[in-house]
C-alpha cells in the first residue's frame, strides 16, 4: 500500500498535533560521505532519501503538516506534489538557524502545533514507527525539549521543544549537546527512527532494516541488494 497521501485530503489549517519540519541540502550537494558513488548515483540517492522521509511523514498518524526547507527549487516540487510546504533555506550554511527558520514561519501558518526537527535521511522509517517515537517526543518534551539520539549514539535525527524554546543543537556530536541543554533523550525510539545514513556502511545497516520505495529502487540499480 502507497505511503504517499493524497494532499487534498490533508486539513487546510489543523489545530491540533505535528508539524514536522525536514532540513534537505539540494541533492546535488547532499551526502558527500558516500565515497565511492558518482555524482549521478549519490545525487539520485540524497533525492531518495528525501522523498521516502517526507512521505512517511505526512503518511503518519498525529501529523498534521511537513514542512521542507530547502534551496532546490527543482527537488521542492516533487516533494510538493506529496502534499508537503516548502520554504527556501534562508541560513543554509547553517542547519540550526535553518531549523529555527522553519520554526518561526510553522508558528506563523500553524500555532496550535506543535513543531518537531527531523533529518531527511532516514529511508527505513515507517508511518508507525515515526507515530511511536512522535508519542516519545510529546511525553519527554517538557520545558527543555527532547531528541532521538542516531544510530550511533552520536548525533540526534529528530528533536522537539514548543515554538518559544526551539533551540536544536545538531551538528558534531550534537547528542551530548542536547544533553548538555537539559534536553530529555528518547533513547527506546524505534531502530528506523535512529538510522540516518551518511556513508556506504549506514546504508548496508539501512538495507537490513527495510528500505522505502525510492531509495530500495536506487539501490537496487546500484546493484547493493
């Protein structure tokens, strides 16, 4: 069964549940950690990556609008066409201003949600998967916000606080600033949640976990399953 919904059927102005706001670098510059690929394959492999994540979201149950950051202008209109909002990237040299960007304009569009920061590459998520940790997120929020630590137990694929105390710490070792911050971890977070895939052997472990219909096309064609 497809995981993309119909953006008709999506609410015009919700009151209620996430706006989950996806930072994606143009394809073209995306994932220079996949040593080994050409150009064309790791470009059609960040797109993949996208599309699969945003597709999940606005498939899963208790979000309410997606929201894309990104300079693509091109890639912007295939994840459109899903049903996500886009934006173009106003700090793109860096991604936590990026995120508070994107934080401002869905309080603006939408101020009854509530905002969550998820990277755009996580092609093994599941709409149930994404609901499960979503529920995590809400109960450990509190005033200082909460994060999904990675695959690693380095850095941090999703992070969540109330519009007036977004403040996300990604980049480097971006779990233990989180921590450092006073934010509450969800390490139980679904396996599919924390496996973000920067190079070929995150992509080997993505491929045991199930991959999304995009990214298992490329990598299919890639000869890697």
């Amino acid at each position: 069964m497809s995981t993309t919904p119909d953006p008709a059927l999506r609410p015009s102005a919700p009151t209620d549940g996430w706006v989950v706001l996806v930072p994606v670098k143009p394809p073209a510059r995306g994932k220079s950690r996949l040593v080994g690929l050409d150009d064309d394959n790791r470009r059609a492999l960040a797109s993949a990556f996208a599309l699969d994540t945003v597709a999940v979201c606005l498939a899963t149950p208790g979000v309410a609008q997606v929201l894309v950051v990104t300079d693509d202008a091109g890639f912007a209109s295939s994840l459109l066409a899903l049903g996500a909002a886009c934006i173009p990237d106003g700090d793109s040299g860096d991604l936590n201003a990026t995120l508070r960007q994107a934080a401002a304009e869905a309080e603006r569009r939408w101020p009854t949600l509530r905002p969550v920061a998820l990277c755009a590459d996580l092609p093994t998520l599941s709409p149930d998967d994404l609901a499960d940790g979503l529920v995590a997120l809400g109960v450990a929020t509190g005033e200082t916000g909460a994060f999904v630590p990675d695959a690693a137990g380095v850095g941090t694929t999703a992070y969540a606080a109330a519009y007036d105390r977004f403040e996300p710490r990604y980049g480097g070792a971006s779990r233990r600033a989180h921590l450092d911050a006073g934010c509450s971890e969800v390490a139980h977070a679904p396996a599919t949640m924390r496996r973000d895939v920067d190079d070929l052997v995150d992509l080997q472990a993505a491929t045991a976990l199930g991959l999304g219909p995009r990214t298992a096309t490329v990598v299919a064609g890639l000869g890697m399953l």
